[in-house]
C-alpha cells in the first residue's frame, strides 16, 4: 500500500546499525517513511541523536535519560546529562525517553532515584515547553500522576494496564504502539481500545522486531494492517492518523 507513515520512536544510532545505517535510513525513506524519530538515553545517545538529525532533515532528536541506567549512574554523571539536555534544547523536538522502569529495578533506593530524576527530567521539558516522551515498563500510573499536568506527553511502547491507558487517554496524552503489535496479544489488546486521536506508532529499533532478527523503522509499516484490522479502520486511514498524531504531538 501506498500511504506515508512515521516511525515516532527508534534508535538508529545505536551499534546494531553501524555496518549499514545510511541504507537503513534510506530504506524506510524510500518505502515511505517519511519521518523518524530518535531518542536519546544517555550522554552519548544524546549526542549521537542529534548528529543524525543535524544530518537527516526527516530524522528529529528527542533528548532522553534511561531509567535503566539512573540506579547504577552517579549524581555527577547524570546532572552532565540534565545540562546536555538543556544546552541543546533547540536542536530537539522533545525531551525522552525518560521515566521510571519498575520491571528492571525492584529495590526502594533504586525507584526513589529514579522517580527524583525523573522530575528533574520532567521539570525541563516542563520548563522548555517541549513535549516528554515517557519510558514507564511496570510505572505507568505513577509516571502519569507526575506528569499529568504537562501539555504534550508520549508514553512510548506502552505495555501497561488497559485501565491506566484509559487514564492516560483521559488526561490528554499519547500513547505509542510499538511493531509488537504484530505478534503480542496484549499489544493488541492496547491498540484496539487506545482511541485513534491518541495513537502514535513507533519500532523501537532495533529492539522487538516484528520479523526475524533486527527492527529497522521500515517495519513500522508491518504494523499497520495488524491495526486496521483491529480497529476496523482503513490501513490508509490508520496511517494517516497516527501520522496527523505525532506531527502534533510534537509541533512539527
Ligand atoms: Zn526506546
């Protein structure tokens, strides 16, 4: 089919592409991928990240800070990367992805650490008027109570209750269906009960692959049947409207 779509979330700096990055890129271009999204997560990334944007002009920035890392990282380490943040600021179009990862870290020292990270992460996109793409594996509700009152939120690759979806739906953010909608029976269960207006797609590239082997953005397209026929909507319909979603999710 012959629709334009975005990969609203993928890391292609990341060294599973660094034989064949530029095809990769070019690849998702030339089958209509018209915009790609790259997150950060930490200092390197970060920078990386905007590399690729400064020169790809269909690939953007956000700015992240991985929760995984924040129990292992040093107070020093990470306020390099809070400053990194808000130096390059204009170069982004978002801050994340940041937020809370309670499936890694079960110890109250390790989540106390990264939900006071999390806000100072939070208070800069807060600060800078940019839109927070959240990472939340087993700490949506909590991620939602701390960001509730923001403009623009993502929740990337969401995998939480249908319950707390609803909530998230409700206080005006996006939620982002990763490629796992392919083959994971409770993603699927999130994109037909997430409401259109709110539905963003995204790879997680090269993570969870709906193929064998490396996720690459072109297979975001794979999603794209898998959601209309959940949603009983038009493939081209489906693609346009998480298109439409994360140009304004993002004020692009
Ligand atoms: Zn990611």
């Amino acid at each position: 089919m012959n629709y334009e779509v975005i990969d609203s979330h993928c890391h292609l700096d990341f060294p599973k592409f660094n034989k064949d990055r530029h095809e990769t890129i070019m690849r998702a271009k030339e089958s209509g991928v018209v915009l790609m999204i790259n997150s950060g997560i930490d200092y390197k990334t970060n920078a990386n990240s905007l590399e690729l944007a400064k020169k790809y002009d269909f690939i953007h920035a956000t700015l992240g800070l991985s929760p995984q890392m924040v129990p292992e990282t040093n107070n020093e380490r990470i306020n390099q990367i809070l400053a990194q943040m808000e130096r390059n600021v204009d170069k982004a179009i978002g801050i994340g992805e940041a937020g809370l990862d309670f499936y890694y870290c079960t110890d109250e020292a390790g989540k106390q650490k990264q939900k006071e990270v999390f806000q100072k992460v939070i208070d800069i996109a807060d600060q800078y008027n940019k839109t927070l793409v959240i990472h939340g594996r087993d700490g949506e509700e909590l991620a939602l109570e701390m960001t509730r009152d923001l403009d623009r939120v993502v929740f990337h690759c969401y995998g939480g209750t249908i319950e707390t979806m609803k909530d998230i739906v409700d206080a005006g953010h996006y939620v982002s269906v990763p490629t796992l909608v392919c083959f994971s029976d409770h993603h699927k269960e999130i994109a037909k009960n997430l409401p259109l207006e709110n539905m963003l797609i995204e790879t997680d590239s090269p993570f969870l692959s709906p193929r064998k082997g490396r996720n690459e953005p072109v297979f975001v397209r794979d999603s794209v049947p898998v959601i209309s026929q959940l949603k009983e909507t038009d493939e081209a319909e489906i693609a346009k409207a998480t298109m439409q979603n994360t140009l304004r999710a993002f004020e692009l």
